[in-house]
C-alpha cells in the first residue's frame, strides 16, 4: 500500500516555512497506525481513573489520605503544561519520534509509580507519567487529524471519542478489580505491555517524515528556538501554585497564612505574565517561537467558546470520578471493586454518548452547538442531582439513574469538542489546538479537583473537631481506616460528614456546569452553524 500526500501552502505570521497540512494514510499502514492510537488513548484516559477506585487503598498503605487528590492533580498538571510543547516539537522532529518518545516516558514512569513506596515518590513520578501522557494524547489526535480527509472525521471521530470515554470509563472497575484480587500497584504496571505492542505498531506504520515541514530535512538544534519555553513554563507556574494553593489550605495552612497568599498572588502573576509574553510572541515579526496559546485565539468567538466549554467541563468531570469511589467506599462500605463497578452507570453511559453523538451529528446533520446545549443541560442536570444524594449509608437506586445523566452529559460534550476542532479553527493552528482543546479540559479537571479537596478537608477539621480527639482527627486526615475503629455511634457521624461533604462538592461544580451552557453559545454564528460537513 502507499501512503498519499497533500500539500497546502500557509501563510502564518510567526512562521514562514510551508508545511504538510495533511498527509493521508491508506491500506494496511492507516489500520495498524489507528489500532496503535487508539491504544495510546485508551492507556492515557485509563490511567487518568484507574486511581479513583485506588486512592484509598493508596493512602491507608502510605498513610497520607489528605494528600491522595495529589496522586491526581500531579498527573493533570503536567499533563497540562506539556501537551502543547509536544505538539511543536513534533512539528520539528516528525509525529513518529515524538510519538515513541512521549510512549516511552510514559511506560518509564508507569513503572516507577508501581515501584513507589512513599507518597512523595509517588506523587513525583505521577507528574513525570502525565509528561509522557500529554505527548501520547495530543499527538495522537494530532495524527488523527492528519491521516485522514475530513470527510472520514465523523466516523474516527466516534471512535476516538469512544475510546476516550472507554478509558475513563472502566479506569475505576479495572482499579477495584486490581485492589480487591491483586495490589495497586498493578493499576501501573499495566501499561507497560500494552504501551510496548502500540510503540511496536507505530515504529512499523507511521512514516518517519509524517508532520514535518515540507523543507525540514532533519532535525536541526536550531529549530528548538520555535518552541515557546516560556510559555510552557508560565503555564505550568500559573497551574501549580494554584493548584497547590487550593491543596494544601485547610491542610497544612489556614487561607490566611503566608504561604497560601504568597502562592496565589504568583499564581496570578504568572498567569497575567503568560498573556503578556503570548501576545509579543504572536505578533513579533523577528522571533521564530511559536507560542503554546496565539493570542488571536482571543478574536475568535467560536474557538474561544469551544475552549471554555472543554474547560468548564473539566471540573465537574473529573470531580465525580473521584467523589463518588471515595464515597462508595468510605460512606456506604464497599470494596474498591464494588464501587468502580458502581460507578459504571456514569461512565459506561459517557463512553456510549461520546460514540452515538459524534456519528449522529453526521447523519442527522446536527449543528456543534446545538449538541453542546443537549451535553450541558445532561450534565448540569445530573451533577445536581447527585449533589442530593441520602447522608446515610444507603445509596439509592435512582442515584444509579443520576450518574447516567451526567455521564451521557461529559460523553456528548467532549465528543462533539473533539470532532469540532478540525472544522473550527484554521489549518495553520490545528497542532496547537488540538493540545489546547484536551489541555483545557485537564486544567479545569486538576483545579476542580483542588477545589473539592479544599472543600473536603475544611469541612471534616470545622464539623468533626468537637467530635474527635485532635489526635484522632489528624489520623483520620491521613488514614480513613481509623473509621473502624471509633464506636458504632461515632463511625455513624464520621460518615454523615464525609457524605455531607461529598455533596457540597457537587453542589460547587453544579455552578460550574451550569456554565457551560452561555459558553457553549459563543460558537453560535449568524447563517449556518458549524457542522462536521462543513469544508
């Protein structure tokens, strides 16, 4: 078989060289270099969940349950930081060595979190494995996007929507499966076959040249210079200490003291220096950078509004993946087994949304937007009911019904943000957001998560100190296992708590939610919407 070329000349202001805009696969290569794809999205969105079911387990061992949202959030900021430095370093050294690159950083510290044995190591290479996962996902995308005419995108659409929400949906089940008939650490080692047979499939499919410039000859040190490091690394600044911020108050420090002040107001300064450097390295005619977020992005509504919508998303998202295992297992008793596959009603129900909606706004021609409205109503809906779930030990059966409300919501919603991005933006800036379109999503994710943790820890230190001992409290706050323990009557309280906290964690993200409806609105425009048979 061969592989078919097009070529489009671009005119971009920041970069004057003539690129490979679309590099089509046919035969035998596009099905190897799909099944290997795919395999990267499924490991990545599997091992964003897989850890839900296991933060408990996690803690107890490493006595630190009020640091196990860091297991997380480390992944996702990274995570964040990295996928669009990924993106234009591929542009550099081709899809295929990045690709193999990001795989193998990815399945290195897959191995060092299962090898780990305190939090901190842990936490450590969690952050290093989201580096990796962030040039898995958004490179694979990226190629997707690439091998194939837009015509086909409906359809590998579906599939890697599907896929994604395949991921995330048996994460939790696979987690329970690994705690209750093997170890954690188990959720680790997993990628480590399964990440091998997709490097050994892209080594054999994806040509060496695919997604470099038409004029780049080779990789060139010189070259690096494209790359907006100081970007990158505001981003990352300006996600960490908010992040850190939102972690550790009510934790080791008061809102109030020094060091949580002192790290949001670096927080928003580096946030406020990343606009700034942006917009003098998008509209610098003598710099060669590319910056990780062109701040013509702001003049288009449209992508702007696909952008919000993905970040908004991210909070209430990844906060019910977390919320509810922990809640199963500490509030109603069960086993980590038990609650991933209680937790299948959300995410089965958002792996099936993602696949129908991307093949429905095909054949019935359904404009993005008004799909996004459908996603958010869903989703807002079923966040809300949740946030009413019973303080008791007893989890009704309606509540089953309410996860799948808001997991068909996340599955619309983020199948129709993937299959837009080709159709929205401009060809010349298709690399960068393909990674802006999945780093807003995390980014929103590792803050939501920041925001529960916060709300988590200040209500169980304000409703159970005249409860518990001080020393039992501080146990408590690092090993939930202590439950036990307590009398009948205190264990009683302990878990009316936890469930009251749960779900004013869900009552926060249903505002946030609730957003998504006005911001999926800016991708209205006059005339026809944007549909996926748009050229």
């Amino acid at each position: 078989m061969t592989v078919t070329s097009e070529y489009k000349a671009m005119d971009d202001e920041s970069c004057v060289e003539t690129l490979v805009t679309s590099r089509f696969l046919t035969g035998w290569r596009l099905h190897i270099t799909t099944l290997a794809l795919l395999i990267n999205l499924y490991l990545v969105n599997l091992e964003t969940t897989i850890v839900s079911t296991s933060l408990v387990t996690i803690a107890d061992e490493m006595q630190a349950f009020n640091r196990t949202t860091w297991i997380v959030t480390g992944y996702l900021i990274t995570y964040t930081g990295f996928i669009i430095i990924w993106s234009k370093l591929s542009d550099i050294i081709g899809r295929k060595i990045a690709l193999l690159t990001t795989l193998a950083v990815f399945i290195a510290f897959s191995l060092g979190c299962g090898l780990a044995h305190t939090m901190e190591t842990l936490i450590v290479c969690r952050a290093f494995q989201g580096i990796g996962s962030a040039g898995a996902y958004s490179l694979s995308f990226l190629v997707f996007y690439e091998m194939i005419p837009k015509s086909k995108m409906p359809l590998y659409g579906a599939f890697i929507a599907g896929v994604t929400a395949l991921g995330l949906s048996t994460g939790p089940t696979f987690g329970g499966l690994l705690n209750e008939f093997g170890t954690w650490r188990w959720i680790f080692y997993l990628n480590l076959p399964a990440g091998g047979v997709a490097i050994v499939l892209l080594a054999i499919s994806l040509p060496l040249e695919f997604g470099r410039s038409k004029n780049n000859n080779g990789f060139v040190l010189s070259d690096l210079r494209r790359i907006d490091l100081v970007g990158a690394v505001l981003l990352l600044s300006g996600s960490l200490l908010l992040v850190t911020a939102l972690n550790e108050a009510n934790v080791d420090y008061s809102w109030s003291s020094a060091t949580i002040i002192v790290l949001l107001v670096f927080s928003a300064i580096s946030w406020a220096a990343l606009v700034f450097w942006e917009y003098l390295t998008t509209n610098s005619k003598t710099t060669r950078q590319e910056p990780v977020f062109p701040t013509r992005f702001f003049r288009q509504r449209n992508w702007m509004g696909m952008l919000l919508t993905t970040f908004l998303v991210g909070f209430p998202s990844t906060v019910v993946v977390v919320n509810l295992p922990e809640r199963f297992q500490i509030v109603n008793g069960e086993s980590s087994l038990d609650a991933g596959v209680r937790l299948l009603a959300y995410s089965a129900t958002s792996a099936v949304a993602a696949g129908v909606a991307s093949i429905l706004s095909k054949k019935l021609r359904i404009p993005f937007v008004y799909t996004l409205f459908v996603g958010a109503a869903l989703h807002t809906t079923g966040v809300a009911c949740l946030s009413t779930l019973p303080t008791s030990s007893h989890f009704p059966g309606v509540g089953y019904f309410y996860e799948m409300l808001a997991g068909a919501g996340v599955g619309v919603t983020y199948g129709i943000l993937v299959l837009a991005t080709p159709y929205v933006v401009d060809e010349r800036d298709l690399s960068v957001a393909t990674g802006a379109i999945i780093q807003f999503r995390f980014l929103g994710g590792a803050i939501g998560l920041g925001i529960a943790t916060n709300v988590l820890n200040g209500m169980l230190k304000s409703d159970l100190s005249g409860i518990l001992t001080a020393e039992q409290l501080r146990v408590l706050l690092k090993d939930t296992e202590v439950i036990a323990t307590l009398s009948s009557q205190t264990q009683e309280v302990v878990r009316h708590v936890f469930a009251r906290s749960y779900n004013t964690q869900l009552r926060v993200m249903v505002g946030l939610a609730a957003a998504q409806i006005p911001a999926a609105a800016l991708i209205w425009r006059k005339g026809n919407q944007w549909t996926c048979l748009e050229e």
